[in-house]
C-alpha cells in the first residue's frame, strides 16, 4: 500500500488566558438617592398623621409606598455610596 496524502490538518493550539478588567462601579452619594428622599418624606408624613391623626387608612399607605418603592427600583442605575467619595470607607480596612 502506498502511503496516500491525509486530508487532515495540524491545529496547533495555545492556551489562551483572558484578563478580565473589573469595570468600575459608579456610585452615587446617599443624598442623591430617590429611594432615600422619598423614603425619608414618607417617615416625616407618617409622623405628622401620627401626631394629628391619620387622613389617609395606613394600609393603603403601605401600599402606595410600595408600589412607588418598586417603580423607583426599576428606574434605579447605580448603587448608594454608604462611606466616602467613592462609597468606601475613609478608614483603611
């Protein structure tokens, strides 16, 4: 038998590390958060209902915060800086 020509090729293959580079994340201060602002007048309402007596049942307070807490999560982008400039602590770890 004569030895025919193989159709096969040589691959030659190389191992292959992918870097990833960690984005960064964008954070905002607290003081910007529309959760938060809308939170904190929610409290400062139920405080003075509590003081004066309630106008509106406290149930369906309950739920319209709810429902305007869920509809901010979806317009929500970025996450709350809780420390410093860039939502770390300023004390070293």
């Amino acid at each position: 038998m004569a030895n025919k020509p193989s159709n096969k090729k040589s691959i030659k293959v190389e191992e292959t590390v992918i870097v990833e580079e960690s984005p960064e994340v964008v954070v905002k201060r607290i003081i910007f958060s529309k959760t938060i602002w809308v939170n904190l007048i929610a409290f400062l309402c139920f405080a003075l209902e509590k003081r004066y007596g309630f106008l509106i049942d406290p149930d369906l307070q309950l739920q319209i915060l709810s429902l305007i807490n869920i509809c901010l999560r979806f317009v929500t982008k970025e996450p709350i800086a809780w420390g410093g400039e860039n939502g770390n602590s300023k004390e070293a770890s």
